[in-house]
C-alpha cells in the first residue's frame, strides 16, 4: 500500500501525518469495527473498540484450538453454526459438504467436549426422538469458560513440572550456586565445581525451565484475554 500510495502521489509531497490518516480510515472501513471516528468537526478523533478487538482476538484463539483439537472437519462445523447461529445434522452435513457420519461424529466429539450444544424442539407432546427438531449450536459464553479453566489448569501443571525439575535438581543448583559465588569471591572465573556431566545435565534443566517459562507466558497472555475481555 506504500508504495502504491508514493506511485499515485508522484512529484506530491507526503506528510506523515496524512500518511497515519489514510491508514486510520482503512482500518476504519475494514470489516473487523475495531476502529472508529468522533468530532469529524474538531478534525476527527480516532478511538479502540477494544471490546470488539478482544472479542476478536478470543475468537481466533478458540479457532485455533477446534482447529488443534478437532481438527478441519471440526472446525468447519464450529465456522458454519457461528455464521448459522442453530442448525440441525441435515443443514449442518449440506453447509460444510460433509458427510452425514463425519458431521455426526465431529457434532458428538464437539458436545462431549462441552464446545457444541444442543436444542430439542419436540413436534409433539410425546417428546418423541423421532418428532423431535434437534438444533446445534455454540454458546461461546461457555466455551470461552472451559478454554479458561483448561489454561488454569495448565498453568498448574506447569508450576508442578518446575518443582519437580527443580527439585530433582536441588544438588546440582546448590552446588552451581557455590561455584559462582566462589568465582565471585574470588574474582577467578576459571574455578569449577561443577564436573562435565553436571554441567551438562544443568543446561538441559535451563533449557526445560526455558521452555516451561515460554509456555507459562504464552498462557497467561491468554488468561488476561479470555478474563478481562468479557
């Protein structure tokens, strides 16, 4: 788009500020509505719909887990009752192009999984299975519940990895920490402790306690999202 905008514009000076502008009023027309304009009379102020950015932003990460835990197929069907609102197995297997086994299937992974739930609506007073309409449906104030309790949940089994690492490790860590501090003291960084083995069986602990890190990050980014967005 930059370049575009110095080929259409050229021998014109740019400003940067008319720049951010065009910029702003893209995201504006952009069928995402995370951004908008008030006081177009004091020049325009330019405002976050940070509510619809976060919704927007939980929905790509709930995609991402059907899409991990489901798969495509069932992801598919996630996509189309989000676009459908209720649907029942007939109109499910027409939307997605699926079969009537794989929509059964992937609906009854979905609803043990507490994504998917289900509608009956009897056609008659007898409730019966066969005059019954049942319709599918994703209640996201639900789901986004159970991502939030799966993370939590996570967490803690990353807390309990790296007291189980750590603790394993105790001799090792307390033996490193004399080896620095003595090179501390001593103003000597060739002094060790530590034997060949030891230091290698510690850098495979820092590169397990490095990765548990990344992944406790990465869920609590995700708490925040699913908590403070609602």
């Amino acid at each position: 788009m930059f370049y575009q905008q110095m080929r259409t514009e050229k021998g014109k000076t740019i400003t940067r500020e008319s720049l951010i502008k065009q910029y702003l009023d893209c995201l504006i027309e952009d069928d995402a509505n995370i951004l908008y304009k008030k006081d177009e009379n004091l020049g325009g102020l330019y405002l976050v719909k940070y509510s619809v950015l976060g919704e927007s932003l939980k929905q790509q990460v709930f995609e991402n887990i059907i899409l991990e835990k489901y798969g495509i197929k069932g992801q598919r069907i996630v996509k189309v009752l989000q676009a459908k609102q209720k649907l029942d197995e007939k109109a499910i297997t027409t939307f997605t192009l699926m079969s009537v086994t794989d929509v059964r299937q992937k609906l009854t992974e979905l609803l043990n999984g507490g994504i998917a739930q289900v509608q009956e609506v009897p056609r008659s007073g007898d409730r019966a299975p066969s005059r019954t309409f049942f319709f599918w449906y994703i209640d996201y104030n639900k789901c986004y519940e159970i991502i939030l309790h799966n993370y939590y949940r996570t967490l803690a089994n990353i807390h309990q990895v790296r007291f189980e690492q750590e603790t394993s490790a105790a001799r090792l860590l307390d033996k490193k920490e004399k080896e620095d501090a003595l090179k501390q003291l001593n103003n000597n960084t060739f002094i060790q402790l530590l034997t060949e083995n030891e230091t290698k069986a510690l850098n495979e602990l820092e590169f397990i306690l490095t990765q548990l890190d990344t992944a406790q990050l990465r869920i609590v980014q995700d708490i925040m999202l699913f908590k403070d967005y609602k």
